[in-house]
C-alpha cells in the first residue's frame, strides 16, 4: 500500500472514531449547498423558519432548537471542517458520542436561552429595537465553544490553565468590544463547556503536549 493509502486508511479511522462529528458535518455541507443555491430572499426565509430568535423560541422551542444546530448562514464548510477535526472530533473521541453529545446539547440550548434572554431584556429596557425578536439566530457555533472549552480537562495543568486562558481570550473581548447576543451566548456556552468537568472523569489520563518534544 502506498503512502496515499495509508493517509486514506488513517483518515477514515479518524473519521469511523468521531462518527457523531461527522455526520454532523456531513449534515452542514448538505444544508450550506442549499442556502448558496436558493435565491438571497428565499434562503433567508429558509434560516428565519429555522432561527432560534425569541419569536421561534416562545412558539415552536424544540423544533427551532434541533434544527437550527444544522444551518449556518451558507459560508465557513471549510473552516468548519477544521475546527470540528480539531475540537469536536477530539472531544468526542476522549469522551465517547454520548457524553460529548451531552456536552453540545447543553451548550447549544444554555447558550441559547441566556443570549436571548439577554436580548428579550434589552428589548425590555429600550436597549433594543422591538424587531429584534426577528432576528437570525443559526449554527453551530454555540455547540462549538462549549465542546472546545470542555477539552480544556483533556490537558494535565500547567497546560490546561494555559489552553483555557486561550479560550478565554477570544471569546470575552468580543462582548465588550461589540455587545451581540451571538458574543454572549459563546461565552455562555464555554462556560457550560467548563461546567461539564463531571462528565470527564474517568475517561482516562489526561494529555501532557511535553511528551510531543521527547518523540
């Protein structure tokens, strides 16, 4: 078997040993194709009947919560691609499917309900326009945060302290600097991420990236 083989052989193992992250992704590159090829004005309506915006939230909860896990705004597969290999596969794969599962489902439904709570209160206190019970709330980026600060309990410390200090880094100046709902619920689901430490014990010795350097 030749080198590409086994790069082929290798990959699909990766991929059988993470398959709820790759259905998933699967599932995305589905559901972009259809956003990029619908016209602007129907893709949007598409997202809107899929949005979980407070509107969707207070009629239809389950429906828009599943569903919008599945649809982003048409752009980013590729990068996407990347940041599931690198943070969901990696979970799933320590924790097993159904703790890693757990994990998303909480961050993606905690971070959605605070950052709209966040935003019902702002329309509340005149900090909001009334529209913004409208407004397009899909993707996967809430499930994505909380996955990859739950991996931060995969490092032994120092390293861990660092990894999650990188976390931190991107995902609390976005709040200050900008002031979305989107920037909140990110935060919001690290911190579900990191609330889910019960879920990893067990599951083996933690990783020490050092022993990279003794190879």
């Amino acid at each position: 078997m030749g080198a590409l083989g086994e790069s082929a052989n290798r990959a699909w193992r990766w991929i059988r040993s993470a398959p709820g992250t790759y259905l998933w992704l699967a599932a995305l590159a589905v559901t972009t194709v259809i956003i990029d090829v619908l016209p602007p004005d129907e893709a949007r309506e598409w997202l809107d009947h899929r949005s979980t915006n407070l509107r969707n939230l207070g009629t239809d909860p389950l429906r828009v919560l599943f569903t919008s896990a599945f649809w982003t705004d048409g752009s980013g597969w590729p990068a996407y691609a990347v940041l599931f290999t690198l943070f969901h596969a990696n979970v799933e794969r320590w924790l097993g499917t159904w703790r890693w599962l757990v994990v998303v489902v909480l961050a993606h439904v905690g971070a959605t309900y605070v950052s709209q709570g966040v935003l019902l209160w702002a329309i509340h206190s005149e900090e909001a326009p009334e529209k913004a019970m409208y407004i397009l709330d899909v993707g996967v980026s809430y499930g994505l945060a909380g996955a990859a600060a739950v991996l931060a309990y995969r490092l032994v410390t120092p390293w861990r302290w660092w990894y999650v200090l990188g976390v931190l880094a991107v995902l609390i100046p976005p709040i200050f600097l900008h002031r979305t709902f989107t920037d909140i619920g990110h935060a919001s689901a690290a911190a579900v991420g990191f609330g889910c430490y019960p879920l990893t014990r067990g599951r083996g010795r933690r990783w020490d990236p050092s022993t990279l350097r003794k190879h």
